[in-house]
C-alpha cells in the first residue's frame, strides 16, 4: 500500500499526499476550524485526539510544505454493505479547489480502498453543502439514504 504520492497539477502547484502520524494531526486544525466555525479550537482537539486512538486516520494533501487539504477515513465493515472506507471531513483549501487537487486527494482514498479490499466508499455530506454535493455527484457518487442524528 502507497503511504505517500507525489502529483503535479497540470496548471502551477506540485501535491504530495502522505499519511499524517497522530502527533500531527494539530497541523489540520486552521482548516477544520475554517469548515466548522462553529466549533472552538480545544473542541477540535480534543475530538482529534479522541479519534486518533480509534481507527480513523487522516491523509495530508500538501503544496510545498503547506498542509492544502485532508481527508480522514475510517475501514470499517457493516452488514449491510461489508467492508468499506468512510470518507470523514474532506476538505480543501478554498485557493485550491477546481484545480483537480480533490480529485487527486479521492483518487488516493479510492486506491487505499482497494489496497484494504473495500467494497466500497462511502461518506456524508451536509445538505446544506451544494459545493460538496457538486463534487462528489461529478465523481460517481449516488445519494443513497439520509443520515439522521438524535439527542
């Protein structure tokens, strides 16, 4: 399995994806808090921190040495679809959307998936993110259901 890739964007910027070791995971913390600006910096942390001791990993996607994007992930299996990757908090840098660096960043996920035999890859977006919903439909992906929360 690739744990680092180096791509180059056709138009300026050279992109490298790399697996980010949990003592890292605080360099992701201006682009969470950028895409959820409700939550407060310690929050993030401490949920980084509570997540990092479970499965989930996080994907870097940088330029030069600038952290542009990420993406976290679980492997999981569920009865009903079996194994799969679960894209969690896909994010790019707004200067380096529509330049193909998503799409890099998903190619990457998609092979990981392979390499851990998933049957498939699935996420959640929130119904209010049309920009998100844009990209994923342009990349095959089908809504399938709802997700619902409860308190």
């Amino acid at each position: 399995m690739k744990t680092t890739q180096s791509v180059s964007d056709a138009s300026y910027i050279n992109l490298m994806i790399r697996e980010l070791k949990n003592e890292e995971l605080n360099i992701t913390i201006p682009l969470l808090s950028k895409f959820y600006q409700n939550l407060d910096e310690n929050l993030l942390k401490n949920r980084l921190d509570d997540v990092s001791r479970l499965n989930w990993k996080c994907l870097g996607l940088f330029s030069n040495d600038k952290l542009i994007g990420l993406s976290g992930y679980w492997i999981n299996t569920r009865i009903y679809c079996g194994k799969y990757l679960y894209i969690d908090h896909f994010i790019i840098d707004d200067s380096y959307r529509c330049k193909g660096s998503g799409a890099k960043l998903l190619n990457h996920l998609k092979e990981l998936a392979i390499a851990n035999n998933c049957e498939q890859v699935c996420l959640d977006t929130f119904v209010s993110n049309s920009l998100a919903q844009s990209f994923w439909s342009k990349h095959g992906f089908k809504i399938v259901g709802f997700h619902y929360i409860g308190k």
